[in-house]
C-alpha cells in the first residue's frame, strides 16, 4: 500500500510540469499580465523543467502547447513553438555544460535564452505582418528574468517532493 | 582554438541531437515543422483553412473547459466583493437612475426631431440590419493582443472583416472565421486601423489602437478643429463596416486625440455581429 501510495505521488509530481504546461497554455496564462508589468512563466516553466528534468518536459510536449498558445492568442500557428523550442535548446545547451546546480548559474544562462527567444518571437511576428509593442515585450523580458528565481524556488521544491 | 570550436560543437549535438536514435533530430524536427506552420499561415486554400478550423475549435473548446475553474473562482470573488460594496452602489444607482429619468424626455424631443428632419432631407433609411447575436466564449487579455473569441462562425454565415458591436456601439471587426468559433480583433488593438469620422467636426481619419491604452486617431488635418466630446462614428469608406457606428468621443491629451470608447471593453459577453449586404445576399 505504502509503494502504491509512493508510486502514485511519484506520478502526480512527475506529470505535474506537464499539467502546468499545458494549462497555462490551454488558460492563456503564458503572459501574466499585473497592472504595471508582466511576466511570460511559459518560457521560464520550459526552461527550468527542460534544463534539471528533461524527462518531465520533452520537446513534443513543448511544441504542443506553443501551437496551443498560438491559437488562444490569435497568433500565426508555429510562432510561440519556435520560441519555446529555442528556449528548451538553450537549456539543453546550458545543461550539458554546467556542472554544478546553482539558482545564479541558471538565472545568468536565462538571459541569453530568453533575448533569443524573444528575437525569434518578435522576427517571426514581424515577417507575419503582426504588429508588436516593442516596450512591452521589453519589459515583459525585464520582468520575466527578475522572476526567475520565485519561480526557480517553487520549481526547485516541486522536483525535491518529486525525488523524495 | 581548433579544439574549443570541437568542444562546443560536441557540446550542441549532446544537448540537441544525440540523444538515442529515436529522438536524433527531434528537436531539429519540430523546429523545422514551426516554420513549416509558420510559412502554411500564410498560405489560404480550402483544405488548409478547414484543418485550421478544425485545429482552432478543438483547442477553443479546450480552453473554454479548462478556464471554467479559474473563472468560476473569479466570480466568486467578484460576487463577494460587489456584495461588500452593495450600499455604495445603491446609491451610485439611484443617482444614475434620476439623472435618466430627467434625461428621458430630452431624448424622446431629440427623437422626435431627428426623425422629422431625416423626413426633411429625404434620407433614405436602412432596411433594419440583420444582426447575428453571439457570446463571448474566450476572453484572453495579453499585453500583446486585444482580442476575444465568440461562439459562431462559418455556421451562422460569419465572414472576415465583419463589423462587431457591443449593443449599438462598433467594439471590433471578425479576424478569423472557423466553423463554430471567431476572433474578434477589438478597436484596442496594435493591428486595429478603422476608418472613421469625427462629428461635428466631420473630419475622415484612421482609429489606431494602442493595447491597454486609449485608441487614438490618426492621419486628420493638421489645423484640425476636434474638440473634446467630438462623436466618434464608423464612416464606412472602405465598404466593410456601415457609415455611422458609434464608436466613442474624443478627449485631447497633449495634443493627442484619444477616444474613449462608449463600451467597457473588458466588460463584453455578448456581441452583435453585422451582417453585411453581400451575405445577406448568399443568404439568399
């Protein structure tokens, strides 16, 4: 019974990511929008899942929920794929060469992924004949890589409970 | 040098490729399949737009059951607050409500006149419009995007560029048709450019949204001479959307002319779609 309970809550926390993913995509949650600023927690979830647990978070799962978030935002299908894509090739990079896990290591190596993903984001709209507030995507950037480490925190939890 | 070029070259094809046989080239697979979908957006042919359709509706469906919780939890908390706030607004209401009622005579003399000089100018007047009522069924705000899905489209004859209207007041204009869903593309938004005329004024210009700030109006004269409280109506010069759709009043802030617009955009669940004269038409 203790295995089976063990068994379940191991399943729960291993699927959890993907839960998470794809009800922020399905919900339109990929950009929290506060009142003076906002955060995309869709590139930080794929890329702290993808850079500590590949396993929870493979590249098929990411691909769907772009296309999922495209549709929900009414931008061309692909565009949000491609950019979650490049986030999740960034953290596989960075996984394969970083040795030791700390919370600046993967904050600092956010960075790059995330202005590559932006520019993706913002050349992919553009030739789509979408226009974009450049501010905002900005200062969405801004504010996505200053949250980064609430979210790695609470990610960091969930995967302890998932390896315990 | 040679050596450090070896290493990260090592080092992408570990992270990116090699990865077991199955999932060689994975990642590379389902990039070069985004941009396939990306280049297939812009291509319009009949089965690649049904596919569309089918792939929108499902995910719409999805999104519309998986939102139901949070949105629930949302009027919940919205029911409670306005229950804490229930004293404040009776009085705010029966302000408003004799305010209307002095105001109801005004109208009726105003009707009354407008009718007899329309009679006057011997304006020929519209064959009531047809309308197509529907209710908003996604409503996902993002800095980025002000747009909301409905729940009719190809079904109920819904055709792109379609004129959106919240009671009597022009909100948007249909972007994209699926089979039982459409986008709304709202008057806020970064790509929305309508035609419009100022009155009195009566100025020709272009509505341009901003996102979460006020739509503005662009391309007027100069020397123009809008003040603030001008009407803002739809002027139907490009032949999509009828003449005359209210749509706001102006209000000038640094020499930028914004409008306010007469519906509360965020407070939008049903609209009234309206059907243009060539639908009615294939209607037909």
């Amino acid at each position: 019974m203790a295995f089976f309970y063990k068994q379940i809550k191991f399943r729960f926390f291993e699927l959890l990511p993907i839960f998470l993913l794809f009800f922020i995509s399905f919900n339109g949650n990929s950009v929290i929008d506060l009142r003076f600023f906002s955060i995309n927690i869709h590139y930080i979830l794929v890329y702290y899942w993808v850079l500590r647990q590949p396993n929870s978070m493979t590249y098929g799962f990411v691909f769907l929920s772009g296309i999922i978030s495209d549709v929900v935002y009414g931008f061309p299908l692909g565009v949000n794929s491609l950019s979650l894509l490049a986030i999740a090739a960034a953290a596989s990079y960075v996984r394969v060469v970083t040795v030791r896990i700390t919370l600046l290591n993967d904050w600092i190596s956010f960075i790059p992924a995330l202005l590559i993903a932006n520019f993706i984001y913002f050349l992919t709209l553009y030739f789509s004949d979408y226009s974009l507030s450049y501010l905002d995507l900005f200062k969405d950037s801004i504010f996505t890589v200053i949250f980064y480490p609430v979210l790695w925190g609470i990610f960091s939890l969930m995967l302890n409970f998932m390896r315990s | 040098m040679d050596t450090r070029r070896e290493d990260v070259g090592i080092t992408i094809r570990s992270a990116l490729l090699a990865k077991g046989t199955k999932k060689r080239f994975y990642l590379f697979s389902l990039t070069i399949l985004s941009v396939i979908f990306i280049y297939l957006e812009t291509i319009e042919t009949k089965p690649l737009n049904y596919l569309r359709s089918f792939i929108k509706d499902t995910i719409y469906r999805g999104s519309v059951v998986v939102s139901a919780p949070p949105k629930a939890i949302s009027n919940l908390t919205n029911y409670f607050i306005s229950y804490i706030n229930l004293k404040d607004s009776y009085n705010e209401l029966k302000k408003e409500n004799d305010l209307l009622k002095n105001n109801i005579s005004k109208s009726d003399y105003l009707e009354l006149e407008n009718s007899q000089l329309r009679k006057l100018i011997q304006e020929q007047v519209e064959s009531s419009s047809d309308f197509a009522s529907a209710r908003v069924m996604l409503d996902k705000q993002s800095p980025y995007n002000n747009s909301f899905i409905i729940n009719i489209g190809s079904n109920k004859n819904i055709k792109n560029g379609m004129a959106v209207l919240n009671g009597e007041n022009f909100i948007g204009r249909i972007v994209d048709v699926n089979f039982f869903s459409s986008r709304v593309l709202l008057v806020s938004d970064l790509n929305s450019k309508i035609p419009v005329l100022t009155e009195p004024s009566a100025y020709h210009s272009i509505l341009s949204g901003h996102g979460p700030n006020k739509p503005t109006l662009e391309f007027l004269p100069e020397n123009h001479s809008i003040q603030d409280g001008d009407k803002v109506y739809t002027s139907g010069k490009e032949g999509i959307f009828s003449p005359g759709i209210p749509i706001g009043e102006t209000k000038i802030d640094n020499g930028v002319v914004k409008v306010l617009l007469f519906s509360d955009l965020s407070q939008v669940s049903f609209v009234n779609v309206k059907l243009n004269e060539l639908n009615l038409d294939s209607e037909k």
